[in-house]
C-alpha cells in the first residue's frame, strides 16, 4: 500500500518541501510509474517518473525546474517528491500515484503555505510592501499603517494628500516614510527605519478611497542576528549517539524545535520558525554533548526550552531560559 503523511503538510514561501509518499512494506519503486499531480487545479501535471526515468515534457510550466524525485530512494519504496522554492500558489492537493502492470494505489497530500516574514536585524532599515494592483494612484486616497498585535498601534497616517502623524504611536516617531513619489503608481508601502527588537509583529496596511477599501498584513521578524548554543549534556559522559534527543518550547503550542532520533534528525514536525536554524553538534553526540545550535536568534525565540534526552530504559530533562535583547542574548 501507499502510505503518505497523517497531517496537512505547512511550508514558508521561498524554502524547500518535500511531500512524503511511499509504498509499505518497502517495495522497490525504480520500475514502477511514480506520478504526481495538483487535484485541486484541473490536474495540473507536477512530475512523472516513467520507465526508469523523468519524463516531464508535459509538466505544468508553473512547475519547471522546480521537482524531483529521490531516486538513489526509489529501491526502498520511496517515492516523495522534493518541491523547491515554494510559492504561495503551490497551496493545495496533491496526487501521489504509483502504479506497476498488475497494481496501482495514491494518497492524497495537502500542503499549506505561508508568506515568508520580513526578516531584519535590529538597527537596519526595512520596507513594509503594500501596493495598489492593477497600478492606480493612491494619491487621493487613505493610507493607513498600524500594528495589529500590540492594541492597533497607529504607526502612519496619510490622508487629504498629507502626513498627518499627530496621534502616531510615539514608539514610531520619526521613523516612518511613504515613498510620496511613487503614490501616483499606487505604491503604499511603508519605510521603517532604524528597526528595534520591539518592533517585531504584525502590521496592517489599510487602503480606502471614498467607495472601497481594502488591507494586507505583514508579518515582521526581527533578528538579534547571533548565534546561540542552548548548553544540554549527559554526565558522566555517555555517549547519545543511539538515544532520542529532543529540543521543544515549553511556551508554545505545538513545540518542536529539533527532534534527533535513530541516528538522523527528523524534524518534519518543526515549528516552521525554526526551519533551518537548528542543529546539534553530531561529532559530539558519542561524548554526551546534546546542546542545541539555534543560528540567526530572533525576538521571538525568546521562552523556555526543554532538552530531553531519552534511551531504551531511562530519560532525564533540564530546562534553559532564553531571554533575547537586541544584539545581546542572556541565557
């Protein structure tokens, strides 16, 4: 049988997604026909591996360049394909669908996918994207820029074919900016300048003219741009090579950060924010080192973590708070 993932798959705009398929008990795929095709975009062609290899002549333009199977794989039944640089239109149903002379089975995967946030160090300057499709001056209309996580924070105004920034969160004075020049064009986006770890969050772009109106949200991240190692270790020195190491935030729903286990990480059920940021020191797993590598640190990686480490009969845990201020991390 074909078995797939028990969960909508969650994917960020611009990362890689591999949507798992294969077929159980291991069964060797390379002389099988492996397809896979969007159900909810009539059928759109995504990948085809045919007689020992792919034939994509008919492939969804939209597609190109951008699937592929693991085929060094395909001899132990798996036949996942590998989707890059996702974009938002990739949301949707997928098909996997293999078939050999006498038998054929698919499953069904559902990914999701977000936008990927404006990442930005603190102290940089940084571009809120907002505009106006197809092109239509904005000049004569309201513009309005407020955060949407913190009581609708008023962050800019532009009205009557001026700022008018008197009721503007004192938080943001003077560090806001229309580009006034490209209004006529219908850009509205916003210029935060000298960004600061608190403003890190969701803003709301509000447009309206006298008969219509309508907004986006953009989500913010905002980096202390370090590098920190979350100290974790078994003593007396024991090797963990062969345990279950796990890192969660025991401050967030759905908490994993970083999941290591029959000698591989496996970290498809991640928090997406920590999506290639994680890693342990694997040369030092056989001296009891499970300290986790957290790279890029982020306002919001600031709570606590747990380390647990586990073996066939025995677990321990410990607990590190993580406190992130600007270019400065405590632990």
């Amino acid at each position: 049988m074909v078995v797939g993932p028990d969960a909508p798959l969650v994917a960020v705009a611009g990362e890689v997604l591999v949507l798992p398929c294969s077929i159980q008990p291991n069964t060797s795929a390379v002389d099988m026909t492996v397809e896979w095709f969007r159900l909810d975009a009539a059928d759109r062609f995504v990948h085809l591996y045919e007689n020992h290899r792919d034939i994509n002549e008919k492939q969804d333009q939209f597609y190109r360049g951008r699937t592929a199977l693991f085929r060094e794989k395909l001899q132990k039944g798996n036949t996942s394909l590998r989707l890059s640089d996702v974009r938002v239109s990739d949301e949707g149903a997928y098909k996997c669908f293999i078939k050999d002379k006498s038998w054929y089975d698919d499953i069904t995967v559902q990914v999701t996918v977000e936008d990927a946030p404006l990442v930005v160090e603190a102290g940089e300057n940084l571009v809120l994207p907002c505009s106006i499709q197809p092109n239509t001056s904005a000049v004569d209309m309201t513009v309005e820029w407020y955060r949407l996580d913190a009581a609708d924070r008023f962050v800019h105004l532009y009205e009557n074919h001026r700022d008018i920034n008197e009721k503007q969160d004192q938080f943001y004075r003077g560090r806001t900016a229309l580009f006034r020049e490209e209004l006529q064009k219908g850009n509205t986006s916003l210029r935060l300048s000298d960004v600061r770890v608190s403003d890190e969050g969701a803003y709301k772009c509000l447009i309206k003219d006298k008969s219509w109106y309508d907004d986006i949200t953009v989500q913010v991240t905002v980096e202390a741009g370090e590098t920190l190692i979350l100290p974790c270790s078994i003593q007396p020195n024991t090797s963990a090579v062969d345990m279950r190491v796990e890192w969660f935030r025991l401050d967030v729903v759905d908490s994993l950060v970083h999941l290591y286990k029959d000698q591989s990480d496996r970290n498809e059920g991640q928090i997406l924010n920590y999506r290639g940021r994680t890693e342990l020191f694997r040369e030092e797993l056989q001296k009891g080192n499970t300290s986790l590598r957290l790279s890029a640190v982020r306002v919001s990686d600031e709570g606590a973590y747990k380390c647990l480490v586990e073996a066939n009969s025995w677990y321990d845990d410990i607990t590190v708070n993580v406190t992130v201020k600007g270019k400065l991390i405590i632990l």
